[in-house]
C-alpha cells in the first residue's frame, strides 16, 4: 500500500501550523472533515494507525506504525499476554451491566478493546505532536481519545455516539481511558443538543466545555431522485423496480437494533407483498449478516431482501434515494445521525425510534414516524401505514427537506465548526500567552 508523504510545508516550521485529525486514514468522515478545511485555506493532516482500505491521494496522511518505535513495539509484545487475559476477565464480569445498556448479550471486540487503543495512543500523540499542531482533534472518543488527551496544544474531541454510551460499560479500564480523555479535551463537539446534559453529568464535566453542533448533511450528493428516474436507478443496483422499498439506514449491528429490524422486516415482508427490504451491513457487520440471511432464507423470503455490504458514500446515496422509507433504530443513545439527515434530504419517510434528540428538532420543523425502542411489532405496523398510504405523509417529507436545507446544511455547518474550532484555538493560545508573561510589575500595561 502506498504510503502518502505529508507535505513539506505542512507541520515543518515553514507554513502555517496544521490542523490534525486522530482517525481512520481511510474513513469517510475523517476525510471529510480534512477537505472541508483544506478548501476553506486549514491545512489539514490525517494521523492514523488504522487502515482497511484506499487511501485518500488528495490529503497528506501520516501513517504510524509499530517499527517506528522498536522498543515501544518489544514492550508492547511482551505486555500483550498478560494485558489480554486482563482485558478478558474484566470483559466478563462487565457483561451483565453492558448488555442491560447496550441491548446486546456481549460486546464484540472493537467495543470492549481498551489494549490497542493504549498502545496506539503512545504513537499517534507523539506523531502529532511533531507536526507542532495547530489544533488536534480526535474523531471518536474510544479509539482516539487517549492519543488526544496526550497530545500538546488545543485538544477537541468528537464523542460518535457508542463511545460515551456503551462502550464504557464494557470494563473499569475503558470507562477510565474514555473519562481521562474528556475531561482533558480542551473542547468536546458532540453533533447532538441532547447530549450536553450527559456528558456533564455522567463525565462531570463542565457544561462550558461542551459546544454541541450538528455536521448536518451534503445537500449536493444528498438530495430527492425524480420520480422518473427512480426505476433506472432501482434497476441498476439490482432492486426490483416497482416495489416499495424500505432500508434500515444504520449499519445491522446490536447497539442500532438490529434483531428488532429483522423481525420487523420480516413481518412486513409476510404481510405485504410489495415490499422489499434492504440491509446496510459493513465493518463488523459480517457475523449478524450471515445470521440474518439465514433466517431469511430460511423464511422462505431471500426474494425479499437486498443486503448491502460495506458501501462507499455515492453508493450509499443511491440505496437511499431509490427506497421509499428509511429506518433508524436506537435503544435509548444516539448522537444527531448523519445517516438520518442523509435520508431526510434525499426525500424518504423516516420511521424512527423514540429519541429526545429527534424530539427536540421537531421544534425546528423537522418530523417523523416514532415508534417505541426494540419493539418489532410496532415498527412492522408503523411501516406497514406508511407503505398503504404514502400520499399521507407527503407533507411530512416536504417540511423535512425544508428543515434540512433551512438547519443542515452541510456547507454551512462545516464552516461554523471550524470558526469554531479556530476561535476555540486562538482563545486557549491567548490565555496560555498571558498566563505565561505572569501578571508583570504593579502598573504594567500588556499589548
């Protein structure tokens, strides 16, 4: 795999201090947020030790890897026997208390791994640190939120939702890395209101400290497919053309209901038959996939379903726009999803589950079809309602789109996150100057 060179000017001393992003290289929204800022004049550098696909050719990324710091690398290889058999019992006896949050009977190991997340801290903080920042951000609390807190100069924090919710509960260590790395954060921008009482409370953290914003939603890849396009597109991705479609817009994963989707669908595909349902699977999606189409076909319904994999964001949109209803499941914790703005803006009924961030944007004129968390039957009758009468909730999907284009719009929202992130910067820097001049001789002035 090609190794992309960070550019000489950025991070050397001889241009302006770059903005840095802890995340995956090669993950939609870390890349997103770099060519936001680089095109609005922020260089913009992606530090990553995580990689599972192509790398991005137009963003200097740095890569860091275990022979960068051999002793590191001996220590870490020596440790690893006993930190896994750690990590392991305190996995079990902190399955009871994760499941009753999360929904799930166990946690998979990307939730409950605290030892990788340790070990990269030590490389990704020393390799932004080099690149004399001018702010770091790390994107997702559990993976890069120790290599944040460690790192020098303003740090901010983006919490993606599992991180601050469930994955805390899945061992004393990682409810302690994720709390460190908080209450260090400099910043913290969750994408949802709701949120800002949680943090403070369960976190103990200063409410001031704690700037919620919305990333909103790409109105220029995001938007409705005329209705006499729909067909070709549906015919393209292998979708019956005529049916009503519904997808679940989230990952099939646990903490998004997964098991309630699938009974749900299933039921809706026995009681009406023109309807088809489709799957996004993805990143560790592949055992609940695997599962999930057994008991389909086992159903006698595999006609029925369209499963898509991992997809990419222009194909994503294309699932999107050719289906008729979306669904977003959530037990009780959710940040402001992008997926559901995603299906708002391109025209879909929303079916989702009860949620106070949801509720609260229907002051702003947003609205949906809520139904009670991990309750199947009620998600199978509230899709069932739409589908027999979709001119019903045609004023619904206009207000939405209304709503997303007047409070999501992603242009916009992406240029106050980063005057935000900016000021937040410049405010830190000039509090540090001052307290480092100390307060001077009686009747000094300061410039």
């Amino acid at each position: 795999m090609k190794r992309p060179a960070v550019l000489p000017e950025v991070g050397g001393g001889t241009g302006p201090a770059p903005a840095v992003i802890l995340g995956r290289a090669d993950g939609i929204w870390a890349c997103t947020l770099a060519r936001e800022w680089q095109k609005r004049g922020v260089p913009t550098v992606i530090v990553s030790t995580v990689v599972h696909g192509p790398l991005p050719s137009d963003i200097p990324v740095v890569i860091v890897r275990w022979s960068d710091r051999p002793w590191v690398a001996r220590l870490r290889r020596a440790a690893y026997p006993l930190m896994t058999w750690l990590q392991r019992w305190l996995v079990r006896r902190g399955t009871a208390r994760f499941a009753a949050v999360a929904g799930a009977a166990s946690p998979d190991r990307w939730e409950y791994d605290f030892i990788e997340p340790f070990w990269n801290a030590l490389l990704l903080s020393r390799a932004a640190s080099r690149l004399h920042p001018r702010f770091v951000l790390g994107q997702e609390v559990h993976s890069h939120g120790l290599a944040t807190a460690l790192c020098r100069g303003p740090r901010y924090l983006f919490p993606w939702g599992s991180d601050v919710f469930t994955v805390i509960e899945t061992s004393f260590p990682m409810k302690a890395m994720v709390t460190w790395a908080l209450r260090r954060a400099d910043l913290i921008v969750p994408t949802a209101a709701t949120a800002t009482g949680y943090l403070s409370s369960r976190f103990r953290i200063s409410p001031s400290r704690i700037r919620p914003l919305s990333w909103g939603v790409d109105l220029r890849l995001f938007r409705p497919t005329p209705a006499a396009d729909k067909a070709a597109l549906r015919r393209r991705l292998g979708l019956p053309p005529e049916a009503k479609i519904v997808i679940n817009a989230r990952r099939f994963l646990p903490q998004w209901q997964s098991d309630t989707v699938l009974e749900a669908f299933i039921d809706c595909a026995r009681r009406r038959a023109d309807a088809h349902l489709v799957m996004i699977g993805g990143l560790y999606a592949e055992g609940e996939v695997a599962q999930a189409r057994q008991r389909i076909a086992s159903a006698g319904l595999a006609s029925r379903f369209t499963f898509a994999g991992d997809l990419q964001l222009p194909d994503y949109r294309d699932h999107l726009s050719a289906a008729d209803v979306f669904v977003s499941m959530n037990p009780r914790f959710d940040m402001r999803s992008v997926s559901v703005l995603q299906g708002l803006a391109c025209g879909l009924v929303p079916v989702l589950s009860e949620h106070p961030e949801y509720r609260a944007m229907q002051a702003a004129g947003f609205d949906a079809v809520f139904v009670p968390a991990r309750d199947a039957d009620a998600l199978s009758e509230a899709i069932r309602v739409v589908l027999a009468d979709p001119a019903r909730f045609g004023p619904m999907v206009v207000g939405n789109e209304r709503y997303v284009a007047e409070h999501e719009d992603g242009e916009r929202q992406m240029g106050r996150l980063l005057d935000l992130l900016l000021y937040s910067a410049d405010s830190l820097d000039l509090r540090r100057d001052s307290a480092s001049e100390g307060p001077g001789p009686p009747g000094a002035r300061r410039n």
